[in-house]
C-alpha cells in the first residue's frame, strides 16, 4: 500500500509507525506487526521533517539514558533538516547533503571505531612526539595488520561457509537416497504382507477342504506336514 495524505501520514505516526528512508524514498513501519508501507513521492517533504524529527527523538533518549552517540544524533538532525530546506528541483544541493551525512558517517567511525583501536595498539617506541610522521606510519602499518587479519577472517568465513554448502548439498542427496530406500522398503513390505496373508489362507483352505478327500495314510502325513509349516511361518513372522 501507498500513503498518499498527510493525515493518514499523521494518524501512521500517531499509532507509533517509524520512518525509513532508502533511494526510492520514505517507507513508514509498524515495529510492533512488521507491516510496512511507501509514502507516496507528494508527501515527501513532510515525511522529511517527520523523519528528521523521529531521529532526533531517538539521540535525545539515548542521550537521556546515558548512551554515547549524541554528536552523531545531532549531525543527522541537521541534515535531515537541510534535506527539508532543500529545493526538490535542486539534486545539486540534495547530493551535497547525502555527501555531507555520509563524510560524517566515515569520520564518526574513524574516531570512535577505527583510530582507538590502532592507537591502543601502538607500542610505546613506536609513539615519537617529535616525530608525529613516524607514529602515523606506525598506525597505519597496524592498520595493515587489521586489514590483512579481516582478510583472511573473511577468506576463513567463505572457506566454512563453502564447506557448509557442500555438507549440506551431500545431506540432502543422502536424504533423497534415504526417502527412496524407504519408500522401496514400504512397498515390498506391503508386497510381502500380502503374498504372506493370501498364503495362509491357501494353506488354512488346503487343509480344511482338502485333506479330508485324500486317503487316510495320505491324510495323517499332510497333517504332520501341515504342522512342520504351521512352525515355520510362526518363525518367519517372529
């Protein structure tokens, strides 16, 4: 479905739907159904403001529940709020504000990810404050290492993930195999309950309608006979 009225725009955020943004524009969600719709291209100056405004309601709980990140929140307000300024007839001015929100986006990472993580490796003798060349060349062969250890932890990943897939080709051939061999199995059993059923109804009528026209010695030797198979078959069906 399509928004396509600011009041039902309203009434979605109301209920407590969120804003998301991707290249086509702005889809609102439900967080608690999953349910997700796309806001129709009209309202998307409103939208703007209203995700601009979300965004910012959420730093200010973080910030309130002692979370660090406030800087971040704050720089994503005012670039929503410039995307809400911003003139649609201008995709100039429109992609200098994505570059600004995505420039910020690369140094918050760098200096709250990426540099603490170099500098906590540098070794003593390797930090020279009359020479700050040498400690940055210093961090960035530690930041070789980093890169080199990704490398291989991403090459190891798709080594498993590889071995997975064959495991998992070979399970399910021998399942199939397995389902085969099972059904082979159902239908010679069924095969021989039958042969076995219609077998002893043969035998039971032989000796109950038959025996008694044979002559008497003949009759007392199929009686003896018709025991030693009464045996067998017991043993057959334990």
């Amino acid at each position: 479905m399509v928004v396509t009225s600011e009041e039902e725009l309203q009434a979605r955020v109301s209920a407590g739907w969120r804003l998301k943004r991707d290249a086509k524009g702005f889809r609102i969600w439900d967080p608690k159904t999953g349910a997700e719709e796309r806001i129709s291209a009209d309202l998307e100056d409103v939208a703007a403001k209203i995700y601009a405004r979300q965004k910012y309601e959420k730093v200010k709980e973080k910030l309130e529940k002692g979370v660090e990140g406030g800087l971040e929140g704050d720089l994503a307000y005012i670039i929503g709020m410039i995307r809400t300024k911003i003139d649609t007839r201008a995709p100039i001015l429109q992609k200098w504000a994505e570059d600004i929100l995505w420039w910020q986006h690369v140094l918050s990472d760098t200096t709250t990810k990426i540099l603490p993580d170099l500098l906590a490796r540098l070794r003593v003798e390797e930090i020279d404050l009359n020479d700050p060349e040498k400690t940055a060349e210093a961090l960035v062969r530690h930041y070789i290492e980093l890169r080199t250890a990704a490398q291989g932890a991403e090459a190891l990943r798709q080594k498993y993930e590889e071995e997975i897939r064959i495991r998992d080709e070979k399970i399910k051939m021998l399942e199939d195999r397995l389902k085969l061999l099972q059904d082979a199995y159902n239908q010679l059993k069924e095969l021989y309950d039958s042969l076995a059923a219609r077998t002893k109804l043969t035998l039971e009528y032989f000796l109950r309608q038959i025996i008694s026209y044979l002559p008497r010695d003949a009759q007392e030797t199929y009686r003896v006979l018709a025991s030693k198979v009464q045996k067998i078959w017991e043993g057959v069906e334990q």
